[in-house]
C-alpha cells in the first residue's frame, strides 16, 4: 500500500481585529487562512471538483455529427469523462465502437490507428470479433519484430497488452529481446532517444518508453531478468534527478534539448512521465527511490492548471491525477480548509479537511498542530496539539481560542 509521506505544512494567516459601527471595537479576531498544504500542495491548489467536470463536457464536445474527430482525440473523451465519473461516455458508444471497428479492420490501420481504437475497445466494451483480434495481434507482432522505433515498439506493445485485458490470450514470445531493444534507446540522464538515428534524448519519450517496458513485461510468457529491471529503476531515479521545480514546491518535467517539431510542452512531457512511471512502479518488484516530495509536487502542478483551456491539456491533467490517486510510490493528499473565516469570540473552530486530488477521504491519520509563528518568524507557540476527527464529516478540528494568538499575521504549521 502507498505511503505518504509525514512533512510539515505550513499554513498562513491573518488575524485582524474588526470594529463595530458606533460601538467600542469589539474584541473580535477574525483567522483569514491564507494557504494550507500537506507540503508542497496549498490551499491555492484545490482537488479536482465539478468545475473540472463541467469543463471537460465544454472542451470535449462532439462535432455535429456526433464524432470527436481522430481515434485519439475519441478514446481521451471517453477516458476523460470515465475518470470523472461523467455518463456522457455512454451516449458515445455507439459511434466510438463502430468507429473503432472499422479501423480494427482495416488493412490501412497504422499501428498508431491499431493502438487507440482498442484502447476504445477496452473502455467502452465493445464487441470485437476473435478473430478480428487475431488478426491485429498478428500484425501489431510483425511491426515488434522488425523495427528500430521507440514508437513502433510503444504502439504496438499497447495495443497486445489491451487485448490482453480484454480477455484474450496474447504473449509477447521474445519478451526479454524486446525489452534490451527498448532498453537499448535509453540515455545515461535517463532519458530516450526516439531512435536509433535520434542525436537527442527526450523527456517525453522516457514516459513512453516506462509504459513500453511495463507493458512488455505484462506480456512476457516469462519472467524479464530482474537486473534489467533494476537498471530501468535506475534510470528512472536519473530521470526524476533532472525534474524542474518552482519555489513553491511544484514540480513538473520539460524537454532540455529537442527539435522544435518534437517538443512537446510542461503539460504532455509531465503527463508520459507520470503515466510511465506508475505504469513501470506496477511491474516491478520493490518500490522505485523516487523522493515524495517530487511525486506531492507533479500532483500540484497538475492540480495547479486549474481549469484547463483544451482538450488535450484536460485530458493529460484528469488521467495524470488519476494516476497519481492510485499509484505504488506515494499517495499525494491535499490539506484544505472548510472555511477560511474565523472569529476568537465566537470560539470558531479550526477545520481541516484531508483528501486525494479528487476529493475523495484520505486514509486514516493523526494531523497535529506544532508550531505558530508570527509574521517575524518568532515561535508564539509550539505546543503539538492533535487535532480531533469528525468521522462523520471528515474533518479534523481544533478550537482556536486556546492558541493565545493576537491580532497580527501568522504561519500554522502542522504534520500528518
């Protein structure tokens, strides 16, 4: 079971005296809680709602022929209305599984085509002939055996190992042959080349490469030799060493040197990192040496698009947190607060609320306060107070009266 991992947060405030019209001032101090984070996330950064599902409905609708376009534009709405729990997916099955049909059977499929309409397949359940299947099967192993591309190793790959979940019989034989020529792509940073002909490395295809070597080893009729598998966790311990961050503890990747045609921006290369990463994570035996406070900062950064303005980048935000949620290396978990206004006359409660990045309750734990600074730095109190938890609501709680805090800004720190 993942584990998350115990920081300290720290959580800002404000506390301002506010006067009555035509009376004394009142002795009334009002808490405005600036930020709150199971560190680095803050209260800046919210878990997914039903905002992000009201955009995803507006970036994902169909054109008037009731289509999304390209196969993989199609199979992203309906992963992306799946994972937020949107019934919209299944007015679109209809059209989406034909669609997938037709290029399932079609001699002029790419392998590309091949990949995404059974991956349509799979989400949708669609009925797809046996034999059908046999067919792609055998074509998607033609291309494995014969080809030196990152891609047509990762398409095809793919496209076996969702046949195989679909409940068909698929091995990949030469599994180990083709985990050493996907193997053999990689960089010393920990990044990949495209191909063998590629003079740079990329991000982007090191998350494509993961998901390849987990899929292959999915499909191994054998078990893949444990020290090829402990030099790829290496190499994905060299690949989170070049991570980018922002000083306020969000992390994200990004290409160093590649082609103008290949880049790929912050949003996609993160999102194939995390896809690749938790997708290896599954296979392995072990737990990857990825530090959380890397995996708590992606979970960030992708929560921290807020609403996102494309299709592409919602799709890439939703399936990356998806990931993240249920992944082996570490559970990122959010800290918010249920209100940000309190009074010390009204003896207002500190509530906190503690739950995954899509809102879900978070796993039983103990959140304590430790420390409260002022806006100086300067410990006013330091006293470790364990907050109470409302089982019912899901809140952990304190009263604030007992802090003996005055009017002025401070910094709550607190640790799971």
């Amino acid at each position: 079971m993942p584990q998350s991992p115990k920081p300290y947060t720290s959580l800002s405030a404000t506390v301002i005296a506010i006067a009555m019209a035509g009376r004394r001032p009142a002795p009334v101090a009002i808490l405005l809680l600036l930020a709150a984070a199971f560190a680095p996330i803050s209260s800046a950064v919210r878990p997914v709602s039903d905002a992000h599902r009201s955009a995803a409905v507006e970036l994902f609708a169909p054109s008037a022929d009731g289509s999304f376009g390209d196969l993989e534009s199609t199979y992203e709405a309906v992963r992306t209305f799946q994972i937020l729990g949107l019934e919209n997916y299944k007015s679109l099955s209809g059209k989406a599984c034909k669609f997938a049909a037709e290029n399932l059977a079609s001699p002029g499929s790419t392998t590309k085509d091949l990949f995404h309409a059974v991956r349509i397949s799979g989400a949708l359940g669609c009925a797809v002939d046996a034999g059908v299947y046999d067919g792609v099967v055998a074509r998607l192993k033609a291309v494995i055996q014969d080809t030196n591309s990152l891609l047509e190793l990762y398409y095809p790959v793919g496209g076996l190992l969702g046949i195989k979940e679909q409940g068909h019989n698929v091995v990949l034989s030469d599994a180990e042959g083709t985990f050493h020529a996907t193997k053999a792509l990689s960089q010393s940073d920990g990044r990949w080349r495209y191909d063998t002909d590629s003079a740079e490395s990329s991000t982007f295809a090191a998350g494509i490469a993961l998901e390849a070597l987990a899929g292959i080893v999915s499909l191994a009729d054998a078990a893949v030799d444990p020290s090829m598998m402990g030099v790829v966790k290496n190499d994905v311990v060299k690949l989170f060493d070049t991570i980018k961050s922002y000083n306020d503890g969000t992390f994200y990747f990004d290409e160093k040197h590649v082609d103008a045609t290949e880049y790929k921006g912050p949003i996609i290369t993160s999102a194939s990192v995390v896809r690749g990463v938790t997708s290896f994570a599954a296979v392995v035996s072990g737990k990857l040496n990825i530090p959380a406070e890397k995996i708590l900062g992606l979970a960030k950064f992708f929560l921290g698009i807020g609403l996102p303005g494309s299709a592409k980048d919602c799709f890439n935000q939703i399936e990356s947190l998806s990931f993240l949620e249920n992944n082996r290396v570490f559970v990122p978990l959010i800290l918010s607060l249920s209100s940000k206004v309190f009074s010390l006359t009204s003896k207002d409660q500190l509530k906190v609320e503690v739950t995954s990045v899509f809102g879900s309750a978070a796993p039983s734990l103990k959140v304590n306060l430790v420390q409260v600074l002022g806006s100086d730095s300067k410990v006013i109190t330091s006293e470790n107070k364990e907050l109470q938890y409302d089982l019912d609501n899901n809140v952990h709680y304190l009263d604030i009266a007992p802090l003996k805090i005055d009017v002025g800004k401070y910094s709550i720190v607190f640790e799971d």
